[in-house]
C-alpha cells in the first residue's frame, strides 16, 4: 500500500458565517466541523497530516490541540498558495497525497479510500473527486475531451457560457501523486479574474506534461458539500443527523422519530434500546442495551448502563447503572452516580451526588454533595443544605435509612444506618445509626383562636 498523506485547507476567513468563530470550528453534530475530517483522516490510517491555518490561526491550534502538523498562510492568494505552504513537511515524501478542506466534514473513509483506490488503478497522477448536480451554479465545471478524458477545471467566475452549462462540478477534493504534485504548483499562476493561485490549475499543467489525469465521481453529491454559511451549516448538520441515526438503526436501536432526535456523532447505544423523539444525545455519551431514553432526554457526557429508563431529564456528566429509573423532569448535574434499581423521580436534581443501590428520590427534592447509601428512602420535599455561603460541605446517609418529607439535612453530616429522621426536621447533628431524630417545633394549639379572625365574623374578604 503506497503511503497516504493529506492537506487540509482551514485557512480562509469565512466570512459569510458573520460569525466571531472560526468557520471550520463550528460544531456539526457536536464536535467542529474540521475535526470530523481528521477522524475520517486517522481512520484511514493516513501517515501525516498538515492543516493550513492562517485567519485565527491560534484558536484553530488551541481547539484541534497538538499532534498535528500546522502549516500558517499568513495571507489568503488561493488554494494552490495554500497546498504549498505545507511543501516544507511532505515535499520529499513518496507516496499519495489528499487535499481537502475543513468545512468538508460529511466525507467518510469508505468514499476516501475508493478515491484512493480509483486513484492508483488507474495510474493517475492527479484525481479529482467529482459530482453531477442539477444546478452546479458558483461550482468549478470539469472539461473532458472527446474521448471522456479531463482536460482542465474551470471556476464559475472564468468559464465561459458553454462551459457553465456543464453539470458535471469539482468538488474541491483531489488526490494526487505527491512527487508531482509538488513539481506543478510551482508553475501555478494567478492569471485569473480574482488574481488567486488555483489549484485547479495543476490539473491541466499535468495534462500538458503529458500525466493522466482522471475523475473519482461521487455517488452521493451531497458527501462533498461545504459549508460557507449558517443555511449550509444547517442543511450539513440535518444530513449528519440523519445518517448518525441511521447506522444506529442499522445496529439495533430503535428511533421512534430520527427527524426529531439529535444524536452526536461519538455517542454509542446498546441493541434493542428504544430512543423517543426530542432527545438529545450529546457528547461522549455511552447508552446501553434494552433502555428506554425519553421522550425530551438530553444526555451530556453520560454513561448508562443496560436496562435504564429515563425520560424528561437532563443529565450531564454523570454515570446511571443498571435497571435505575429517572425522571419525569429530573436533573442530574455533573460528578453524580446514580447505583442500579435507583429511582430518581419528578422534579428533583442530583449535584455530585452519589446514590447507592436501590434508593429512592421520589419527588421534590435536592441531593447534592452527598453520598446516599443502598436502599435509602429520601422524602418528598428534603434539602440537602450544603453551601454556607463559602464552602460546600458533604452530606452522608448511611444504608437504609428513611429521611421524612420536608427535611433539610444541614451539612456536614452523618445519617447512620437505619436511622429515621421524622418528616418536617431540619437536622444539623449526626444522627446515630438506629436512632430517631425530630428536630422542629412542638406543635403548640391554640383553643377558639379561629373564631376571631375575620372570615367567622360574617366579613368573608376578597383574595
């Protein structure tokens, strides 16, 4: 197998995004759209990797991090000016060579490697990736000579009447012989209405060379589509939802209603789990077997483990084990665990909260920094109180304890092992294992006391 390497241009501005956000780090299906193209990169196993930064180029660096090759064009004169900037790191290498761009994220491995494939089978020097589309407006046009050969690509703005008329486009994305590849760019003008350095321009110096230059075209046009504003970003994202969906039905997840349901493109989900529609699953989000997620989840960062269910929840960061119920309406904030057979009611939020083994948080409550023993009950209303305004401090309820309704817990303390906490106390002490703690006012009654307010005296008053 010759050796592979790859350019990726993320140099350009794009300002047609009217955005203070780099182009190419808009996020598709949740991660910037230029890191889908390096993982499509690093599954092929390409060897090296060079992105061409120039506008903003440290944020790009900072976002996509280190162990790639970056490249800087310090001023933007075109696509040939840019592929040359990365000369000083492949120049002398021997092998195939990939050139595409960063808002390009919907291309797959499969569809690369054929242009590979197409690419060496025929003894190219060049191939570019082409695609037939009904209306190729604004798109470069691929001129063939009579015998189906390509003769040259022309852009929109350079070709003339008959050659706009040609619905058969580039697509941007090219693989060529490296050692040559390197030889022509340097005889790359700019004579051209825009004054730029095209790298369409190679192709037809090959061809006068007396190299064989041949077309790769792509079966589903819409893999090669850029992105150059907020319309095209929409338009990628909803065309990566739906093949993300789709290979998880492929695998044995059942998504009631994919066009209602946003899954990220690193999420992985168990057989003959049941996704309902308007969830949302973000992240690195790790979804088991035989779940059921939804309606209205929105998952961050989550690990599930088989036999879950949840629905109407927000959960970030945090981990569900086996066969635990969560929701309606409950929110799990970051750093909490919720142990297996747990049951996470209506309206109640968990901070870095740990919940062992079938407990129950019904309704109405707040846990958070606290560690929640096995089989605990957790009343309707408890607080615990855990910020005293400068610190947060920890709250521990040990094994089968029963907290009443109404509680606050004022932390730090301790809930021993069967102890109860009678409904309505704010406790601010341990409470030993075994032990009852009352801790409010005593009820005091006042006989005949009603009889003097004003609606036993016959003035019923309005609300």
């Amino acid at each position: 197998m010759s050796n592979r390497y790859a350019v990726v241009l993320a140099a350009g501005q794009g300002t047609r995004m009217k955005s203070k956000l780099h182009k190419v780090l808009h996020p598709v299906c949740g991660k910037p759209m230029v890191q889908h193209v390096l993982d499509t990169l690093a599954a092929m196993n390409v060897h090296d990797v060079v992105v061409v930064v120039g506008h903003d180029a440290e944020t790009v660096k900072s976002t996509l991090g280190e162990g790639i090759t970056y490249a800087l064009q310090e001023k933007q004169l075109g696509t040939a000016h840019a592929v040359q900037q990365a000369q000083p790191f492949l120049k002398d290498k021997h092998g195939t060579t990939l050139i595409l761009y960063g808002d390009v994220p919907l291309l797959t491995p499969e569809t690369l490697t054929a242009l590979i494939d197409h690419h060496h089978a025929q003894g190219a020097a060049a191939t570019v990736m082409t695609a037939h589309l009904a209306d190729p407006t604004g798109y470069g046009r691929i001129v063939r000579d009579e015998a189906g050969e390509v003769l040259r690509i022309v852009e929109h703005k350079d070709a003339s009447e008959t050659e706009r008329k040609i619905q058969e486009i580039n697509t941007g994305i090219y693989c060529f012989d490296n050692e040559k590849m390197w030889g022509v760019l340097a005889q790359v003008g700019n004579d051209n209405v825009q004054g730029e350095y095209y790298l369409t321009d190679c192709i037809e110096l090959l061809r006068q060379a007396g190299e064989k230059v041949t077309a790769f075209i792509l079966a589903e046009p819409a893999e090669a589509s850029g992105v150059n504003d907020r319309v095209q970003l929409a338009e990628v994202e909803a065309y990566m939802r739906r093949r993300i969906c789709e290979r998880h039905m492929r695998n044995g997840v059942t998504i009631v209603d994919p066009a209602h349901t946003y899954i990220d493109s690193d999420v992985t989900i168990g057989a003959d789990t049941i996704i309902h529609p308007g969830t949302y699953l973000r992240g690195r989000t790790q979804i088991g077997a035989d779940c059921v997620i939804g309606p209205q989840a929105d998952l961050t960062d989550v690990v599930i483990a088989d036999k879950v269910s949840l629905s109407y929840a927000v959960i970030k960061g945090s981990q569900v084990e086996t066969e635990a119920v969560v929701g309606p309406y409950a929110q799990v904030r970051p750093g909490s665990r919720i142990g297996s057979k747990v049951k996470v009611g209506n309206f109640v939020e968990l901070k870095n909260a740990d919940v062992g083994a079938g407990s129950k948080i019904p309704h109405l409550s707040y846990v958070g920094d606290a560690e929640i023993g096995e089989s605990v009950n957790i009343g309707c209303g408890t607080i615990t109180v855990n910020y005293d305004g400068a610190v947060k401090h920890k709250t521990i309820v040990e094994d089968h304890a029963f907290i009443g309704c109404n509680s606050n817990l004022i932390a730090p303390i301790r809930v021993g092992k069967h102890a109860y906490v009678a409904a309505g106390s704010t406790v601010n002490q341990d409470v030993p294992a075994d032990a009852l703690a009352i801790a409010r006012e005593r009820q005091v009654n006042k006989l005949g006391y009603a009889n003097k307010l004003p609606r036993k005296q016959g003035k019923q008053q309005e609300n």
